[in-house]
C-alpha cells in the first residue's frame, strides 16, 4: 500500500472508496471490498464511518493516479520549501512514494515539466571548465568564445532551453548576422562540450533546436492582435509571468533585457524603464509603461514578489545562490517558469505557441499602424547604434524624454484599462 490510511480524516477516506465506486461500479467494488451493495451505499452516501481495513482494501485497488485525485484533489495545503525539499528527499530514498510522487507530478504539472525538462541551467563552474576546454586555441578565439558565450547567458539569464535560443538569436540577428553567427556558434561548442558531458539527450535537443545564421535572419513573425493578447494576459495564472508578458508587449524590449531588469531600473513614480545598456550594435537606453501598468504592478504584482521572496529567501540561500542578487531581480523566478506559464496561457486562447520575440514584432507594427515614426520606435525599442543615436540627438532628431513618453502613451499598445 503507498499511503498510510490511519493518517487520513473521515472525508479523504470517504473519497476513496467512492473513486472505487466509480471505476468498478456499486456491485463490482461491494464484491471486491468483501462487504454487502447496501453497506457500500451507505458508506458513500452518509457521515457513517468507514472501518480502516475497507479504505486499506479500496487504497491498494486503486492506481497512483487515481488515489492522489482523492485524496488531495479537493483539498489544498500550505507547503514551505523546507517541507517541498523534505518530499523531493523522500522520493530518492523511497521507491513506492518516487513512484506515487512522480505520477503527481506528470498528472498535475506535465505540461510545465515538459518544458522545465528541455532546460539546462549553467552554473559558474560550468563556465570555468567551457573555457578550460578552449586552451590550446589561440588566444584571440578563447576571448571570442567566451565573450559570446558570455552575452547569450547573460541574456537567457543562464537557463539554455529551444525556446530561449531560439528568440535569442532572432533578436541578435535583428541588429548583426555576424554577431548571432558568432553567438550561435559559441552556445553550439559550449552544448556540445559540457552539456553534452552532463546530459546526452538533453545536449542533443538543445543542439539541434537552433541553426547558425549563414546570411541575414529571416523569421516571419506571427500576425497578433491586441484583443487576444489581453485575453492571453488573462489566461496567465502565475502571477510573475503575467506582470513579465505585460511588460514585453508594452515596452517592446528584448526578452532578455526585461528578464535581467533590476528592480531599481524600474521608476515607478515616473514610469519609466531605465534600461540604461550600450552595446556594439544598439542602445536601449529608456522605455515606458502605461498609468495603468503602474497601478496594476503596485497593487498586484509587487505584494504578490515580495511575498514569493520572502517566502523562498531562506531556500535560495540553502542552495548556495547570492541571495542578495536574487532579491534584486525584478523577475526573481525561472525563466524556463515564466515561459511555460504565458504558452499554456497562449494555448488556451489561440490553441498554439507563438516566440515571445513576436511581442517585439507587434509592438514595432502597433505603433507604425497608429502613425509613429520608425526612428521613435527604434528609440523605444532600443534599435539605434550608438553612433546613429548620438548623430541624432545632436544634430537631426531632438526628443525630450517626456515628448517621447508622450508618444509612448497615446500610441502604445495597453493591455489594461483603469477601474
């Protein structure tokens, strides 16, 4: 038997022998539990309690599956991470509840642990040993491949998934070819050398679920509209990767800027995102968000972060991470979480997936289709060289941050509305 019945109270107990009652039927389950239709009824359909070796015969009748959904499947539980830590210990030790346990997991959770799954975060060390790996190359190519190793982790807020690598390379290839070729061709090495070491199938998938750009990229963006990505934001359940969906379509920035946001980048009182990064080939120096975005992130989405920190802190610390760069993040989640949770919410309103990099896409052709110049949405979205910005702000294109604010709030998308 995988659970101990006496642990259980009168209703749990009740549960399972009338999940019996549905598989087998009244007749079939009364024969198989060694007692009278009549006797059976009456423990289905009244308060009469039920003796422990007919729950103890009912339990050992039933699947994992099936016994969980009775047992738990109307009744929720507070759990601390110390008490999730000491279940997932248990597991490794106990073959019965590892089964018992992971059939939970898949029933309840599959969807997202699918994704989860195709995910390999890249520890410090794992750095270390890519580089150790290059010695015997030239100086100029060790440099090379860490340096663009180095830009892809930082963007993917080091968690390589398809999805992730993928959208990463779309937004380089936006700016330089060459650079997502050589960013490419660095996550390809750093897969092949030390993922591959550690997990062969998972190495392979997230070898094989991108290419190196040869030429230009070309990726056809998904046609979206603004109504079904407000319906999309409404079928988001997790609270972080709602607040993170809202801010990608508003501001029209890069995954990874968002994900890396600090949470001093963000000036609430003034509404403006301070990305404040200068690189080679873009400069995203501000973007905005909408009065009802402010309201709704002071009233929702901050209680809702400093809860979720407050109350995972001291596990964060258990594992060894720097607890105070965590507390920092503006989305101190998983990004492999917060993208699982907006693609069940997409699934559920357009029946399929669209690349969070198609956000962009719709901002860029939202604001053209409401008239704005494409060298303002180049400055939104952080489109413009260094060297272009600075010729334009100096000599062309003279916009104050509060002109450009202006622009940004008659013209930009809003998924929410005031109440």
């Amino acid at each position: 038997m995988l659970i101990d019945v006496t642990k259980l109270d009168e209703e749990q107990r009740r549960r399972i022998v009338k999940k019996v009652v549905e598989k087998l039927g009244l007749t079939q389950a009364a024969k198989s539990l060694e007692i009278g239709r009549s006797t059976l009824y009456r423990y289905v359909n009244s308060n009469q309690s039920i003796p422990l070796e007919v729950v103890k015969r009912a339990a050992d009748m039933l699947a994992p599956d099936d016994l969980s959904d009775a047992i738990y499947g109307l009744k929720v539980v507070e759990v601390d991470a110390t008490m999730a830590l000491s279940v997932v210990i248990k597991a490794m030790k106990d073959e019965k509840f590892r089964n018992f346990f992971v059939s939970i997991l898949y029933q309840y959770l599959g969807e997202y642990m699918k994704n989860v799954s195709s995910t390999y975060i890249v520890t410090e060390d794992d750095v270390r040993k890519f580089e150790k790996s290059l010695q015997g190359k030239t100086k100029s190519t060790i440099d090379m491949r860490m340096r663009y190793l180095r830009i892809a982790l930082t963007r993917l807020g080091y968690e390589l998934s398809p999805d992730g690598i993928r959208d990463l390379i779309a937004e380089l290839s936006e700016d330089s070819s060459n650079i997502a070729r050589h960013t490419a061709n660095s996550l390809k090495l750093f897969i092949k050398t030390i993922v591959k070491e550690k997990n062969v199938q998972l190495a392979q998938m997230l070898y094989n679920s991108f290419k190196v750009p040869k030429s230009k990229y070309k990726y056809k963006p998904q046609p979206l509209t603004l109504d079904a990505l407000r319906k999309i934001f409404d079928n988001i359940n997790h609270l972080g990767a709602k607040a993170f969906f809202l801010l990608l379509t508003e501001s029209g920035l890069r995954v990874g800027e968002v994900y890396s946001l600090k949470i001093d980048q963000l000036d609430l009182e003034n509404r403006i995102i301070k990305v404040m990064k200068e690189t080679e080939t873009k400069r995203a120096y501000i973007s905005f968000i909408h009065t009802e975005t402010k309201k709704w992130l002071q009233e929702v989405y901050f209680p809702y972060r400093e809860e979720f920190i407050r109350t995972y802190e001291f596990a964060v610390k258990q594992i060894g991470a720097d607890v105070e760069m965590w507390k920092q993040k503006l989305f101190p989640f998983q990004l492999a979480d917060l993208r699982a949770s907006i693609k069940e919410g997409m699934r559920r309103v357009l029946g399929k997936e669209f690349r969070l990099y198609d956000l962009r896409s719709f901002f860029a052709s939202y604001m053209i289709k409401n008239g704005v110049s494409p060298m303002i949405i180049n400055l939104l979205q952080g489109r413009a060289p260094p060297a272009q910005f600075q010729i334009l702000q100096n000599h062309y294109f003279v916009m104050s941050e509060i002109e450009l604010q202006k622009v940004f709030d008659e013209k930009g998308p809003k998924l929410l509305s005031l109440k």
